[in-house]
C-alpha cells in the first residue's frame, strides 16, 4: 500500500514537472491602428473593451509599450527585432525590400525549437509572402482595412499559396477566425505561434456583421469595429478553452501604432486627449496597448511601469521557447521574459523609435529627438514639454545622447522618399506630377 501511494506521489510529481517545462503555445495578436484610446482598461472613455480587459485584469498590462507609428516599419520591428536603420524599413516602401537570406523573422527562430507557425491576415507592406519567411501556415489579405468584397473591387486573399477571392457577404475577419480555429485544432499537443494580424481597426471603418443596417455615422461605426474586435479576441479565447490548451498560451495583445485620422480625434483617455496619432513622432503615434496573459506562469492583475520596445519579443519569445538567437545580425531587443515568469529582472532604461528620417530615444521621463531637442514627459501621454537644457537637465539629455550616439541611425538605412516614412512611391509621383 505504501508503495503504491509513493508511486502515486511521483507521477503526480513528474507530471507536475511535465506541466511546467513544457513549451508554450504563443498567440500574438496585432490589432491594426489601435491606441489606448481604444481600450477600456487604458481609460479610454468612448470605447468599451471588456474581453481585452479580462485579458489584462488577469495577466499583465503594460503602460509603457511602443512601436514604430506606422504600420510596415512596426510590423518589421516586431518579426526582427531589429531597428529600422538597420534593416532599411524606415518607410512603407523600403520595408518591403527586406531579404530572407538578410533578416531572420520570428517564425524562424521558433521553428529551431519545434514550433509550428501560422500567419493570419494583414502581412502588410512586409516583403515577398509569409512562407518566405518561414511561415509554416497562412491566410494574408492584400492592402489594409479589408473587410468585404465590393461590387466594383473584388478582394483576393492567398492561403498556403493558393488565391481565392472574398466571396459575396463574407466577412474577412470570420473567415481569418475561421482558419484559425483550423489551426489551433491541429497543433494541440505540439508547440505552435500564431501571428494574428488583425483587420481591425484600419479604415475604410465599414459595417460589421452586428452593426444596424444603415449606420453611416462615423462614430457608431468605429464602436461598432472596436466591439467586433473584442468579441474576436472572445471567440479565440474561448475556442482554446474548448480544446483544453488556453493554461500553456501565452497570449500577446497589442496594436501596431496609434490610434489614425478620424477616430483620434474623438477619443479621449480619463478626460484628456493624447498628444499626436499614427504617423506622428509624438506618443501617440507609438504609444499602444500591449497586454500579456498566461495562465500557467503570469499573477493576475499585474500593471507595469516598464519600458517595452517593440524589438523586445525576439529575445523574449525565444527565452520562452528555448530557441537560439541569430547571430549573423545585431539585434536590438531585451528579454522581458522574466517578468512574464514571474522572477526579479532589469527592465531595459529607454526605448527608440525612428520613422523616416526622424528618430528619438526616451527614457521614462524624458526624451531626445535627432535635432536634439529634449522633451519632460512626465505628463506624458497627454504633454511632451520641450525644454531649455540646463543645470537641473543637462544630465538626462546627455544619458540620452550617448545612447543615439552609440546607435548611431545616421550611419544606417534612410528614408528614400521625403523623410516622413509614408510611401516613398507617391511621394515621387506626386513630384512628378503623376497624380
């Protein structure tokens, strides 16, 4: 009797310790020109977003996570890890130009690990397809903002290499749903990363399939994605707990620069309005919404202060899995891994952001942009102060300088185009007159 309980006591024990080490699941999810003016549980007083905010309430939410404010040189920082001046995506067009042979992406690096990879949805002005990339698995949309198919344009869409077009009534973002309910139900014991590229909330701001027939107010049908987004996020969460694999999966929440156009100019967070929009070098072009949830490892409710750069989930993501970093780059990114594990770190001291031909580097309270002009930000998101440097300063703005000296952007890949990071195409079109 003894020996069959102290053989009881083991498997428990070993199984316990399977628990454990075993690998995780990673799901990250992009929302597309998503800021924290729209998401309930960043203050956001127009939206509501109770999913994403369960997410939070119990995982980790970060309060200072940043990107690059435009979606292609953000979508490149994420799968490298690596800063725009080194990889030439500094604007729509250039990021384009990346080579597999050149930059290792994130589905690779997990691939050495024994992860199956699927990207779904928007790949964006990334270069050649996901596959190239070393995507095991995927359905992408072409351009952004693709919800249905319209009489006078058809929208096509490749999966695994085959194209298809958007049939009559069908709704991109169920159909993306879809194949990943696919997905999921196929890699239920090996280890898998999806990249989930959402649609929402990217203009043209069309009618869901819950939206009231006729709704052509602007603001009602920005609530109306905004809501179809969470309810998503909800279905993904649910159809883990259907397959018994949501305790091992760690899921990321982000959007991929801030909050664009129309919408930012009616949101609000706590009462106030944020500095700046996607495609600006203020907080509000890269200052997003970045949740983390697990399950096995994370403490419920955990608010962070710390600085997040978007280069971070490569060295973070690989820790997780027990994948080897590339070593024929540089990299850029730190490991917030131990956070998410629960142990004492160093969480990094500043963050960098670059766009065309305009880059900074901020710390907590204060930033430095490449004309070397500091900002307080300790009113941030809502006030970026510009100061005279002077005695009770000049130390911060120095801390700051030895960092961009030491990056050293201008020595790297820059803006083709007019400097601003939009398409350097139509810029050159529209100097030759060509529209």
């Amino acid at each position: 009797m003894k020996l069959k309980t102290l053989l009881l006591a083991l498997l428990v024990c070993n199984t316990a310790v399977f628990a454990q080490t075993k690998k995780p699941n990673i799901i990250y999810i992009l929302a597309d020109d998503l800021g924290i003016d729209g998401v309930s549980c960043y203050g956001a007083d127009l939206f509501k977003t109770p999913v994403i905010d369960k997410l939070a309430s119990t995982g980790i939410r970060y309060t200072n996570g940043y990107t690059a404010p435009l979606c292609g040189p953000s979508r490149a920082l994420i799968l490298t890890g690596r800063y725009a001046f080194r990889t030439g995506a500094v604007n729509q067009d250039m990021t384009g130009q990346m080579k597999p042979s050149v930059e290792t992406m994130m589905p690779s690096i997990l691939k050495q690990a024994g992860y199956t990879s699927s990207m779904v949805g928007k790949w964006g002005q990334l270069p050649l397809g996901p596959a190239e990339f070393g995507f095991d698995d995927y359905l992408r949309f072409f351009g952004s903002g693709v919800y249905v198919s319209k009489e006078e344009k058809k929208q096509k869409y490749v999966l695994n290499g085959q194209e298809s077009v958007l049939k009559d009534k069908e709704y991109m973002p169920d159909l993306m749903h879809t194949h990943i309910e696919n997905f999921l139900s196929k890699h239920t014991k090996d280890p898998f990363y999806l990249y989930y590229s959402m649609v929402h909330v990217h203009g043209e701001i069309m009618l869901t399939p819950d939206s009231k027939p006729g709704t052509t107010d602007f603001k009602e049908l920005y609530t109306d994605n905004i809501n179809y987004m969470d309810k998503l996020v909800g279905k993904l969460l649910r159809t883990l707990d259907s397959l018994k694999i949501r305790e091992n999966t760690i899921i990321v929440f982000m959007g991929d620069n801030g909050t664009a156009g129309q919408a930012a100019n009616i949101g609000t967070v706590n009462g106030k309005k944020i500095v700046g929009k996607k495609g600006t070098m203020t907080e509000g072009g890269s200052l997003v919404p970045l949740i983390v949830n697990w399950p096995n490892a994370i403490k419920r409710g955990i608010v962070s202060k710390d600085l997040i750069d978007a280069t971070d989930f490569i060295p973070t993501f690989a820790e997780l899995a027990g994948a080897p970093l590339p070593t024929n780059n540089i990299l850029d990114g730190k490991s917030f891994a131990y956070q998410l594990k629960g142990s004492s770190g160093t969480p990094r001291d500043w963050i960098f952001t670059e766009l065309g031909n305009d880059w900074y580097v901020r710390s907590s309270n204060w930033k430095l942009n490449r004309a070397g002009k500091l900002f307080d930000m300790r009113n941030a998101p809502f006030e970026e102060k510009e100061v005279n440097i002077d005695e009770t300063n000049k130390v911060e703005k120095e801390k700051l300088q030895k960092i961009l000296d030491a990056l050293n952007p201008a020595a790297g890949y820059l803006d083709n185009g007019d400097g601003s990071g939009r398409h350097a195409t139509k810029v050159k079109a529209k100097k030759e007159g060509k529209n």
